[in-house]
C-alpha cells in the first residue's frame, strides 16, 4: 500500500485528522457462526463512522479495493 499513496511529510502530520480508518487484521479470521456470515473473511466498511475492517486475509488487494470504493463513494457525495 505504501508505494501506492503518498506520504506526507511529520510536519503535515501535526495537524492530520484522517477522514476514514482501516483497520486491517488480516490475520483475524471473522466468526463464520456471526448471522450472515459464510466466510472467516469480512471487509465491511461503516460509511457513518467513517471506518472500514478487513479480517480473515492478507491479501493487500483488499486494502487497494476498499480505499477506492471510499474513494468513489466520496466523489458521488460531492
């Protein structure tokens, strides 16, 4: 993900309020036994909190996918 987003500089940071949050624990496999879940791996993205969870893969491309579903999301509210 890194070389795919630009990194801003410590003194960008000071001020930085992120508008959503990935938490990624890809290594945490979801509770297949949860109502509606067939699967130990989840993305499910929040659009009210702004926060968006991966369990259960590492693959990055689930990272890549769900910051650019946010990202269409956002250009659609404008």
């Amino acid at each position: 993900m890194r070389n795919m987003l630009i990194r801003p500089s410590r003194k960008e940071l000071e001020h930085f309020h992120p508008d959503y949050v990935i938490y990624n624990a890809g290594a945490f496999p979801a509770n297949r036994f949860t109502t509606g879940m067939t699967s130990s791996t989840s993305v499910a993205i929040n659009f009210a909190e702004k926060e968006m969870v991966i369990l259960g893969t590492e693959y990055a491309g689930e990272m890549k996918k769900g910051k650019r579903l946010l990202f269409f999301a956002c250009i659609v509210d404008l």
